[in-house]
C-alpha cells in the first residue's frame, strides 16, 4: 500500500512541477519580444553604460596618457593580464625618472575585475564598451595599449628654473633653521636628576 502512496505522491508532485514550467513558458510566450539588429545597430549599440569590453589607455588631445610607470595595475592584477616595460630616462635637471615603454595587455585572459583601474593611481586606464573583439588566434587578443610614441617633456624656462632653486634653497633653509631650533630646544632643557642611590 505504501508503494502505490508514494507513487500517486511523487505524480502529483511532477504534475504541480509541469504546471509551474509551463506557467512561466506562457508568460514568456505573450511577453512582447524585442530583437536587436546587431550589424545593423552598430553606430548605436545597445550596450550598458558599466559593461566591461578592454582595457585602454586613456589619452588626452595632445596624445599625452598619466601613466607615471609605478607598475601598481600590474602587481594588483590576479592573473598577469598585464605586462608593463618601463625605462629609466634622465630629466632636465640630471635626475631619473622612470618612463613607460610598453603596456602590454591580454584580452583572453582578463577576467574584468577592474582592480587595476580601481588601484591606479592617476587613472590613467579604463574599461571600454567596445565588445566587438572576436578574432581568430589568441595571439591577437594580446595587444600594446601604448599606441602613440611618448614625448619628450619640455625642458622649463630659465625663469622657471630660478624659481625651482629659490624654492629648493628656502626649504634646505627652512629645514636647517627648523634642526638648529630643535637642537637648540634641547640643549636648554636641565638635565634629568640622578636618583641617589641606597
């Protein structure tokens, strides 16, 4: 007999379980259905202002980017996505400064976490909505965001660099006259008591 329950159970439970699927593929039988005309709509593509598509270097209208080279999208990326080759160029003054070679980015292996635009700090990169990058070897998904040749920065005039040493003179200054002060602080201060001892 309890077979026969079990059995009558579990029909009716599959027949409530039709019920409810063919309820839902009811609804979505008279929902109107809206079709995009892909290749057609390709000047004004339905895609969301958030979606992820590639990582791009952002350039200004001079063709300069605000990479300074630090490497932080590099070292928070968890796959190696990103590959950065950095040089070391002297400035005008003598000093080194590091420069961007190379960023070379991965598409295939991305996961569009966005910790390297979160994590950079003069976002100098994001993430476009530009989906359309099927290709046919992965080979190609590996691409140099750096497109433009980097330029050289314009050496300051005479007057600027007057002004930068004043500048550099009166904290070198400002700092010797602030330790003379400190050390003269703590020269005026009486010497602690020895405690006599018993």
């Amino acid at each position: 007999m309890g077979s026969v329950k079990d059995y009558f159970t579990s029909l009716g439970s599959g027949i409530v379980s039709l019920i409810k699927g063919m309820e839902v593929t009811g609804k979505e039988f008279v929902t109107p259905k809206i079709t995009e005309r892909y290749p057609e709509n390709r000047d004004n593509p339905p895609v969301a202002p958030r979606f992820r598509a590639i990582l791009e270097l952002i350039y200004d209208a001079e063709g300069n980017h605000k990479c300074i080279a630090c490497g932080m999208c590099e070292r928070v990326c968890p796959n190696g996505t990103i590959s950065l080759t950095i040089k070391t160029v002297d400035t005008w003054d003598g000093k080194k400064k590091k420069q961007l070679d190379k960023y070379i980015y991965d598409l295939g292996s991305c996961t569009f976490c966005q910790l390297c635009v979160t994590n950079c700090p003069t976002q100098a990169i994001d993430f476009s909505n530009d989906f359309e990058q099927a290709v046919f070897t992965r080979a190609k998904l590996v691409k140099k965001l750096n497109y433009l040749p980097a330029k050289e920065e314009p050496a300051p005039s005479p007057e600027e660099i007057e002004r930068m040493k004043a500048e550099r003179e009166a904290k070198i200054a400002a700092a010797k006259a602030a330790a003379a002060a400190k050390k003269a602080a703590a020269g005026d201060k009486p010497a602690a008591p020895a405690s006599d001892a018993k």
